[in-house]
C-alpha cells in the first residue's frame, strides 16, 4: 500500500486499519526525531509520539490538504506541540537568565560532523535553550512566534537562542579538538 498524502488522510480519516498502518509506518521515524529535539527522555518521546498519532488519527477531519508534504508538516507541527506541552506540563522548560552575555561568536560554518553528533549536542542543551534553538531553526519560527507559544518574551527568545548557538559552537570547537587530537 503506497497511497499519496491526500489519500492516505482519507484512509486515516475512514478509520481504515492498513491506512492507519500506512500513516505510521511512513512517519513513525520521522516524527520520534521531531520528538526527540525537545525531549531528551526515551520514554517520553515513546509516550509523546504515541499520543500525538492518537490525536492525528482523532483529528485527521482536521486535516486540510495544501499539496505535496502538507500531511508531514501538520503531523510534525502536531508533535513539536505535544513536546512542548509536556515540557510545561513537567515544568522542565525552563529560562536561563541570569547568565554573564556571552562575546558574539564569529562567523562559524559546520563542519564535516556525522548528524548524530549533532543531534546529541542540540539535545544535551537545557531545555529552554533546545526549546528556543530548535523552534527557531527546524520550525522557522520568528521570536515573536516562539514568545507567544512559550509565554515568554521575544527578547527572551532572541537571548535564548543566541545562548543556545554559542553552546553549540564551544561543543562543535570542543569534537573538532577531540578529533584532532584522538
């Protein structure tokens, strides 16, 4: 069974068991990766992804269809929430404030690292900062955006990823050296 998006929407939509299995099956791994830039638990993400495809197939009336990769970007958009819901919900989102500014980094490209290491990296940030950082960069959202779904304010966002980023780059400077010196 190979159905496009639109009609694999309307399998899940009729309740249809192998149309279901589709829908999993095809986003299943996808999503836990969505899932798991804000979690950092391996149970929560299991509990948080099985929650959330209950909800998509409950809510798949909800669902509009824009064209190729509308069906993804809702599932996924249903995932980041439900992690983010569960962060307030355990109150483990919190802000980092009262930290020294840190100095502008220069310009920094990424280098030639596996993904995984970088996966490891943004997930090992506190969760305000993973939060923010991942908001910001996989979601595209504004700090406007991310102030208004966090209850925060947009400076706090903006100081949030700016701290996230220049975390990243020390344990990116720190792997290279690592590296180069193993």
């Amino acid at each position: 069974m190979n159905p496009d998006e639109q009609e694999l929407s309307r399998l899940v939509r009729s309740k249809d068991p192998d149309g279901i299995r589709c829908f999993y099956d095809r986003y299943a791994g996808y999503l836990a990766a969505v899932c798991s830039r804000y979690l950092t638990s391996e149970a929560d993400v299991e509990d948080t992804l099985q929650e959330s495809f209950l909800l998509m197939i409950d809510h798949m009336g909800r669902f509009e269809y824009r064209g190729a990769g509308s069906l993804k970007a809702w599932a996924s958009r249903i995932v980041a929430n439900q992690s983010l819901k569960l962060l307030r919900k355990n109150g483990r989102l919190t802000f980092l404030e009262d930290l020294p500014d840190l100095e502008e980094e220069e310009d920094f490209s990424l280098p030639d690292i596996p993904p995984g290491v970088i996966q490891e990296m943004i997930r090992s940030l506190p969760d305000g900062y993973r939060t923010v950082f991942n908001l910001f960069v996989f979601e595209k959202k504004s700090h406007k955006e991310i102030a208004a779904l966090l209850g925060i304010k947009a400076d706090s966002s903006a100081s949030q990823f700016f701290r996230a980023r220049a975390a990243l780059v020390k344990k990116i400077k720190d792997y290279l050296k690592e590296q180069n010196n193993g």
